[in-house]
C-alpha cells in the first residue's frame, strides 16, 4: 500500500524559502553574443556595400555614393530587416515553420499598386508614383485582410484572408498583365516584380523608411505573446494573452514592414521563410528569442545577396543585372525543401 | 478561498453543452470530472477558467489551465516550457520555474529538447509549465491520459498534496480508479449536468450509473489498481 515507493521523482517539495531571484531566461548569454556578431556583420556589409558597385571595387565620388549606393544599401538593410522579423513573428504566430510574409498577400497587393503605376505610365511623370502607388496597393491589401480576418481572427482565420487577398491581387495583376497598353509596360510591370534595389532615390528611402520602422517597432513587441501561442492559442488565452489583438498586430507589423519593403523593392520572397530557420540552430526555438537576431540577420541577408547581385556579373556572362528577387528565390527555393525534410510538421 | 461557477445554461454555436451548472471549488481539494464522452467535462473547465463567452473572467496569475492533449509547436526546452508558465507574471523569476521542474520531477531534463523526451515526460514539461505559474486554483483537462500507471499515481499523489497545502485542483479523469484513489470529491457529468457531487468515497453508485458499468462490483474487467484491492491475508 505504499505510496511513495515508485521512485519516479515526482513528489511534492515545499517552495525554497526567500530563493536568490536569478533574473536570467535561458540562452539569454549565447542571444547576446549571436546578437552582437550580427550587429558586426550587418556594419561591415554595410561599409562593403557603400564600396562595391556594378563590379567594380573603388571609392566613389561623393554623388554616386550619396545618389546611388546610399540608397541602395539603405533599402537593402531596411527591406531585408522588415522580411526577416515580419517572417519570425508570423512564423510564431501561426505556429508554421513555413510561414513567409507573402502568406498575408500584402506584398502582392504592393506588387499590384507598382503594376497600376506602369499600366498607365504614371511615373514618366512624377518619380515617387512608383513607390507610393506600391505603398498604396500594400495598404489596400492590408484594409482587406483585417476586414476579411475580422475583429478577433484565429490563425487559420488569418491564413485563410491571406489566401483570400493573394488570390484577389493575383488575378488583378493577371489583368493588368494582359491588358497592358503596350509591350514596355508589359515588360516594365514583369521586370519590377523579379525585385531589384537598382536605381533606386533617396526618396524611395524616405517613403519605405517610416512605414518599415512602425512595423518593426509593432512587431517587436509581440515576443511574450508569440511564446504563449507556441502552447496553441487556447493555452496562450488563458496566460492573458489577447490572441486575436496579438494576430492583428502580427499582421498589422508584417502589412507594414514587408508591404513597404515590397513597394520600393518588389518581389523578394524566401528571405522571411528562411532567415528565422538559419538562427534557430543558434538560438534554439523560442519565438521571441528570434525576433531581434531576425531583424539583423534579414539586414544582412538581403545586404549580401545585393552585394552578389553586383558581383555577379565579374564571373557570370550576365548583359543584364541579376534581378536581386530572382537571387533569393534561386538560392531559398532547394533551403525551402531541406526545412520541409527536418522540421517535425505538425 | 472559494471558486463558483453558476451558469443556468451555456451554449456552443448555439447548441446547448452545458446546463444547470453550480458549483463551489474550496480550497485544499482536489476535484476530479468525471463522466462519459461529450458529456461536457472539457467545456466544464474551459468555462471555469473563464475561456468560453459568457463565463467570468479569470485572474491568469491565480488560475492555471492545461488544454487536453497540450503540446508545444516549437521544440522548446523544458525549461523553456515551464518558464512560460511566469507570462502572466512578466517576470523572468528562476526559483518557481525550478521549483515546479523540480515538484514534477523532470529537474534534470530541463535543457533537453520537449520533442527529444518521452510522451511522459512532455506531459511532466506541460504540468510544471501550470506549476511555475504558482496559481491557487488548477484546472487540468486529463493531466494523466496516456501516462503509464505509475507516473499517472505520481502525478495525481502530486495534484493531491499540492491541494492540500492550500491551492484548489480540478481534474478532468476519464481513470475512474485515479479519481476515486486520490481526489476528494468527484463531480459526476451526464449530458450537460451535473449528475453527482460526492465525496471521492462515496461516488462509486454514481459513476457506475454514468457509465453504465457495474464498477466494483465484478472482479473482471479489472478497473481498480493493484493498491487497492487488499492482498494481505
């Protein structure tokens, strides 16, 4: 009849009286340090960036490295930056290691505000029409998604409005496609979606910069919320998490982050699916943890595969730039298949 | 301190689940719900940790709930696990999360993997997560299903005496033996009702007829556990 004779260590013991309260979460020292070295790398692709330009390796005069590189490193470490985080919150979001920013449509709605600007010609007259009608198109789509996932959405409820946008802006740009008045603008519309940070102003840095940095700041701040949802999204209510405000702001974030990202650069996908696999090695699979290191390591990507946009045609015989949306997605495309092999799905 | 639910009727897209419903939960029980499938065991302590429309609200840092079946989407720690149960707290505080690894006795496992451990042993990281929380009421929906017997006795001897050293547990326990064994009253569901209200000791009658079954009466099938059928001479 003995009660305690099972010696399986479960047994009740009385709390520790006054613990010495060590503040400290798990990992929290290895976090910093893979922090750290992603800070360093980002600032030296940034200066090698600022050096580099269509192949060739020499310091530029003060226009072109105001007018052309500054831009342009700019909006790759702002670009990459917004995919990386937008692509780990959604992923702990949903609780999906295949999650991406594109999933919310938004950076297809984008795609289509830019497709419009083309359609009719818009930007031989006025230079921003470019990005804003893509800022435009990001903002309609994300008025829809919220409209379509409803106040109070549930993950599938948010897939599914996601679907639902993307299927809308698919078939729009699919119109405007073949509708278009003339085989330039066709070509125009085709061209601008592959993704690309060429000839890009530092107007396009001043419309892209503030939206992609209220997103980060949102999406930032869903950490706590998005571990609680890693127990599901009953679990995570009842530890007094409001999950249907933490979607909304995911997808809020995510609308501006990598909606603006996708207005000023195009179509760049595969860089927010895979930034958050390339750290949980490191930092294990908590989702908050991957939010900060995400950010840095997204920077970093869309910086280097830039760089290798324009070092490409030193040792490729390329007539014409590598379009940088073609690059990441060559190169995330077989990474997609080896996490697909790994990951326990649920 | 005391813990009441009075819900006339509660209703799931507009069917009807629950009805009739008043209960008091005292303070140093342990509770167990038992009765058979759909009798709205589960909706029972989802209503009680406030999680359904219509039910009270609970404080998340005085009420703990674990989902039936729960697990982690993410290959989290232990430690990791457990150390969610400090979200309602906003704090990062090491010495409830250790002390409730260490209260489910899975203290050495807590920088293992929770997919890279036993069935068990995930569910131990599920219960200490509740734990870590340091609540005084525990809502768990089957915290022993598919547990061998032993770790499932543990468990429950746990549940036990962290009632009695002044928290409230509520159970839902489809292992009629478990509840009669370890709980100190057993709430019987039958339909959306509540059927019985008993002592643990007494409840036996009731739960034969919920179930159907003529428990403790027939010696086969064998539904009490070895502890308590008296082999002494």
């Amino acid at each position: 009849m003995s009660d305690g004779g099972h010696g399986d260590g479960v047994a009740w013991v009385p709390p520790p009286v006054a613990a010495p309260g060590r503040f400290a979460v798990c990992g929290d020292k290895k976090t910093r340090s893979v922090l750290c070295l992603l800070g360093v790398l980002v600032l030296i692709l940034l200066v090698v960036s600022l050096l580099i330009g269509d192949g060739i390796l020499a310091l530029p005069d003060r226009l072109i490295l105001l007018q052309i590189r500054l831009p342009r490193t700019l909006l790759a470490a702002l670009v990459g930056a917004g995919l990386g985080l937008s692509g780990a919150v959604l992923q702990g979001a949903l609780r999906n290691p295949l999650a991406d920013p594109g999933l919310l449509g938004i950076t297809g709605t984008a795609g289509l505000g830019a497709a419009v600007v083309f359609y009719w010609g818009l930007a031989a007259h006025f230079a921003p029409a470019l990005p804003l009608g893509g800022l435009a198109g990001a903002a309609v789509g994300a008025t829809f998604l919220l409209a379509f996932a409803g106040r109070a959405p549930s993950g599938p409820s948010l897939i599914l409005a996601g679907i639902a946008v993307s299927a809308l802006s698919a078939s729009l740009l699919a119109l405007a496609l073949s509708l278009a008045p003339n085989p330039f603008a066709l070509a125009e519309i085709t061209f601008w979606l592959l993704g690309g940070l060429n000839d890009r102003s530092l107007i396009h840095v001043a419309l892209a910069a503030p939206p992609i940095l209220l997103g980060v700041a949102i999406l930032l701040r869903l950490g706590p919320g998005l571990d609680a949802l890693s127990l599901g999204e009953e679990t995570a209510a009842s530890l007094g998490v409001p999950v249907g405000r933490t979607l909304v702001l995911a997808a809020t974030g995510t609308a501006l982050a990598a909606g603006a990202g996708a207005a000023v650069a195009g179509g760049i996908g595969f860089v927010g699916l895979v930034v958050p696999h390339l750290l949980r090695p490191l930092l294990g699979q908590r989702p908050s943890a991957l939010l900060p290191a995400s950010l840095l390591a997204g920077a970093a990507l869309l910086l280097a595969a830039d760089l290798l946009v324009r070092v490409a045609p030193l040792v490729l015989p390329l007539s014409q730039p590598l379009p940088l949306g073609v690059l990441t997605a060559l190169l995330g495309a077989p990474f997609v298949v080896v996490i697909a092999r790994r990951a326990p799905l649920p | 301190m005391t813990w009441s639910l009075s819900l006339p009727v509660l209703s799931l897209n507009s069917h009807p689940v629950l009805h009739d419903i008043a209960l008091t939960l005292r303070r140093g029980e342990l509770v167990a719900i038992c009765g058979p499938n759909g009798a709205g065991k589960t909706t029972l302590l989802r209503a009680l940790a406030g999680l359904l429309p219509g039910t009270p609200p609970r404080d998340p840092r005085r009420v703990a709930y674990l989902a039936q079946g729960a697990r982690c989407a993410w290959a989290l720690t232990v430690g990791q696990v457990a150390a969610l149960g400090r979200i309602p707290h906003r704090d990062a505080a090491d010495a409830p999360v250790t002390h409730a690894l260490q209260s489910c006795g899975i203290l050495p496992l807590r920088d293992r993997r929770v997919d890279r451990i036993s069935g068990g042993e995930a569910r131990r990281a599920m219960l200490a997560r509740a734990f870590a929380t340091e609540p005084d009421l525990f809502l768990l929906d089957e915290p022993t299903a598919d547990l061998d017997p032993a770790t499932a006795q543990a468990i429950m001897r746990l549940l036990r005496s962290t009632a009695e050293a002044g928290r409230t547990a509520v159970v839902v326990q489809h292992a009629v033996d478990l509840a009669i064994r370890y709980a100190h009253r057993i709430i019987v569901l039958q339909s959306g009702h509540i059927a019985a209200d008993l002592p643990a000791r007494d409840a036996l009658p009731a739960l034969a007829a919920a179930f159907g079954l003529p428990f403790g009466v027939d010696p086969e099938p064998r539904l009490l556990s070895r502890d308590d059928c008296d082999l002494s001479p």
